[in-house]
C-alpha cells in the first residue's frame, strides 16, 4: 500500500480497535473511505485521517490511566 493510505487491516491496527468498531466508525462518517488507487484493494482509508483519529484515542488513554 502507498505512504498515503492504509487498508482496513491496517487501520484497524494503528488504532487498535476490533473489526466491527472500525466499520462502524467508517458507516457513520467518522472515518472516510475512498476508492483504492490499486486494483486489488476494495477501499482505502487515508494516512493522515487514520494517524490522527490514533493520536486522539491514545490521548484519550492516557488520561483515564490510573496511577
């Protein structure tokens, strides 16, 4: 996959969430699905947007650990 996207299994990975939270996610909008630029993939999901929503999760994270 090029720098630009992640596939599904990636994704799921980086943010760490199960298949069906992901899927939900992308049903409701908060994560974009857009046409793969490869033929051999159904969709795609974008870097930037993917690393972010990461970051946010991991933030969000570390502020409910216990000490």
């Amino acid at each position: 996959m090029t720098q630009e996207y992640y596939t599904s299994r990636e994704a799921r990975q980086k943010l760490g969430i199960p298949t069906s939270t992901f899927y939900y996610l992308v049903k409701t909008g908060k994560i974009t699905r857009v046409p793969s630029p490869t033929s051999t993939e159904r969709g795609v999901y974008l870097k930037e947007q993917i690393d972010k929503l990461a970051k946010e999760i991991e933030d969000f994270k570390q502020g409910y650990v216990v000490a």
